[in-house]
C-alpha cells in the first residue's frame, strides 16, 4: 500500500482544487458563474447541489482508492469518475443524506478558504481537521434546519468565492477587503433567498 502517497492526499486534492478556477479565461468564467447561482439560488438549486456535492466526495474518495491501488492513470480515471457518479445518485435519491453532504461540503470550502487566507496558503492538517469538523456539524445542523442553513451557507460560500475570485482580477490583494466583499455579498445573497423562498414558496 502506497502510504506516503496516502499521506499527501489531502494536499494534492487542496492544490488541485486549488488551481483549477485558474485554468484559463473559461475555468475563471465558470467559477464565477457557479459562485453566483450559489449566492443568490443556492436554496432553490439545492438538488443539483446536492448531486454536485456528491459527485465531489465520490471523486476525492475514488481518487484516494486509486491512490491506494497503485492504480494506472485510465484506472484511477475511470475510478474517480465511477465514484463520483454513484455518490452523486446517492444523494439524490437520499435526500437528507444529499443535504448533509452538500453543506458539509460548503462548510469545508468556506472555512478552509477563510483558515488559510488568515493563516497563509499551507496545506497544514489542522486547517484540513478543523475545516472537516466545521463542515461535519453544519451538515448535520442542516439536516435538522434545512432552509435557513442551506441559505446561510451557500450564501457565504457564493459570496466568498466571489469576493476571493474577483477582488485579485481587481488588483486588490488586502485580505481584509476580500473578507468584507465577501460578507456583504453573502448578506445580499441571504436578503435574496430568504425573500424568494419566503410565504410558502419553499419545501423543506
């Protein structure tokens, strides 16, 4: 078993991930596109988040499993994406358990994009442990309050990836001013979808 690759795991997800919004004009174009949706329909989205969100745990673990076998690269591609596709069925089909994979998912990016912005870019294991158990318990809120948790945390996480996306292409490198656009987004976003899913028109 391959434990040294096991053990960089979580760092080579994180650089990935990592890049991946700046992957040319078009990664930079879709990245935005998606943190709107999410910052002003995360509510209304929720299925297609969910399956999303799915798809992503499916991915990473696939990715793990790979990693573990020693897998060729068409084996570990194929297994990632077959991973990814069952866990995004899962969650569809399994509607709680979709939700809390979904805001768990949100609640890692947000506080780990928060953690490291404050701390500096390090793929430290306690940035990693304390961004898993924050999204572990706002999954688990979430199942139990769905709308005002799935609002408050798609609009952060919209808001935020907006703000840490935009800001930069601006030329403003103050991480302070990147944590107040992001906050004032996500308040807009929330304004937004608690009024378009308010006197009825949501199902929880």
């Amino acid at each position: 078993m391959n434990y040294e690759a096991i053990l960089k795991t979580p760092g080579m997800i994180q650089n990935l991930l990592g890049r991946l919004p700046w992957l040319g004009t078009a990664g930079t174009v879709l990245t935005a596109i998606v943190a709107v949706c999410t910052l002003f329909w995360g509510y209304k989205l929720l299925k297609f988040w969910i399956c999303l969100a799915g798809f992503a745990i499916g991915a990473i673990l696939g990715a793990i499993a790979g990693i573990w076998l020693k897998a060729e690269t068409p084996v570990l591609a194929g297994t990632v994406l077959a991973a990814g596709f069952i866990f995004a069925c899962l969650a569809f089909f399994f509607y709680k358990m979709g939700i809390f994979l979904f805001v768990a998912v949100n609640g890692y990016g947000l506080v780990s994009t928060l953690l490291q912005g404050a701390v500096g870019n390090g793929n430290t294991w306690w940035i990693i442990g304390a961004s898993v158990a924050a999204g572990i318990i706002a999954g688990i809120l979430a199942v139990a309050f769905v709308r005002p948790v799935v609002i408050l945390f798609t609009a952060f996480g919209g808001g935020s990836s907006l703000a840490f996306l935009l800001c930069p292409l601006l030329g403003i490198e103050s991480y302070a001013v990147n944590l107040i656009a992001a906050v004032v987004l996500a308040v807009m976003g929330m304004l937004w979808q608690f009024g378009a899913t308010s006197s009825g028109r949501h199902s929880d």
